[in-house]
C-alpha cells in the first residue's frame, strides 16, 4: 500500500512539473508568431527558407526583392540575417501601408554588431516612419518624418539576444516598447506624411544597414498593447 502511495505521489508531480512547463511555454510563445487578423497589413514570418519573403496579411505585400539569407535560426523558425552591408527585403508602396493615423511598428531583432555608418534600419516607409537602432545597436529609434519627428529608448542591443521591439501611435501619442515593456512615450504635434517610396527591411539607404537577425514584422493599422509576457 505505501509503495502505491509513493508512486502515485511521483506520478501526480511529474503531471504537476510538464503542466508548469506548459505554461512557461505558452508565456515565452505569446508576441508571435502571430495571426493575421483585420488590422495586419503586413506580416512577415520569415519562414520560407528561399526566395522572396511572403505577407500574410490579407493584403499580399509580399516582397519583391530578397538580398539578405535565409537561417533556420530564427525566433519563432527560420529568419533572415543581414549582413550589415547591402542586404534588404524591398515591398512595393501601396496605400495600405500609409498611415492617417494609427499605427503599430514591430519586429524581433537580434543583433549581431556594427551596421552602416549612420545607424541600423530594422524597417522604414521613407518618408513616413522607421524603426531603426543607432550604428553599433546602443539605442533606438522610432522616427516619424515630418512634424512628429523622433522617440528614442535608450536601450543595449549590443547582448546578442532576440528582443522585441514595437512603437505605436494613435493620432496623438507615441508610445515605445522593448520586449513588452513600455519604455518611453510621448504626445509630438503634427499628423503622419505619407509617401510613395517602398517599404524596406535592413536598409533602405547606403549607411543605413542592419547587421543580425529580423524575424516576425507586423505593421497593423491600430494601436496594439504589449506585455512584459512578450519576449
Ligand atoms: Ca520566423
Ligand atoms: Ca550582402
């Protein structure tokens, strides 16, 4: 009878530990990869391992051009890496990925050192907005042309780790996000420019390229939130 009893003891615990497991799987998954629902108008899983990358959003802004490479090594699957020289994923422009006003910006990034010159583009709509690190991956930036101009977190992305990164702006306030934690906000006056120049991923200028890794990028046309679950 006592040995029944300890063995039922052992089992019951073991169910206990895989279900605490569980959980702690679920947390580290929530932040991607995510679905596209109506207010995706891009998202880029990076997970095709050839060719040009894919949108799943209802939109098809699938890529046109594809010069960085393909790794399994990814945050959610396979990724991209840049080389911090010329690689870039180019989307045609269209409407839908113009703003009047709300946006969300976001994308993991891991990365690996020294970009271009003047800093690392993670994504940027010239003209528009871009989400970019500063050249040796310090700090960051979300930048808004035109009258709304910059918010900047001063945040090390020199560790060589994935950290998600999310900016939004709802017509009136900006707020920044770095691994599900709000880090700065503020309320810039102006309205959001629009302009016909592509869609890039890693660089959209000589000076201005990423070098490491960029997984799961989703712009969507309302403001999300972010938790500190997202990482
Ligand atoms: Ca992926
Ligand atoms: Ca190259």
């Amino acid at each position: 009878m006592r040995k029944i009893v300890i063995v039922l003891g052992v089992v019951v615990g073991l169910i206990w530990s895989f279900s605490v497991l569980a959980e702690e799987d679920k947390t580290i998954s929530s932040g991607g990869p995510y679905q596209a629902d109506e207010h995706t108008v891009l998202l880029m899983h990076f997970d095709e391992l050839d060719g040009n990358p894919k949108d799943s959003s209802k939109f098809g802004n699938d890529a046109y051009s594809n010069t960085a490479t393909w790794t399994g090594e990814g945050k959610f699957g396979p990724a991209l890496q840049f080389d911090g020289i010329d690689d870039a994923v180019v989307i045609a422009s269209n409407k839908n990925l113009q703003f009047k006003g709300a946006i969300t910006c976001e994308a993991w990034i891991k990365c690996l050192g020294l970009g271009g010159e003047k800093y690392q583009t993670i994504l940027a709509k010239p003209g528009e907005y871009m989400l970019h690190l500063w050249k040796d991956g310090s700090s960051i930036c979300f930048l808004n042309w035109g009258s709304l101009g910059t918010i900047g977190a001063d945040v090390d992305f020199r560790d060589k780790q994935w950290h998600h990164v999310a900016a939004t702006y709802d017509g009136k306030k900006r707020n920044f996000y770095i691994d599900g934690e709000l880090r700065e906000s503020d309320e810039p006056s102006g309205s959001i420019e629009n302009s016909n120049a592509p869609f890039s991923i890693g660089t959209y200028f000589k000076g201005t390229e990423f070098n490491g890794l960029i997984d799961e990028v989703r712009i969507s046309n309302i403001v999300r939130t972010f938790k500190a679950s997202d990482k």
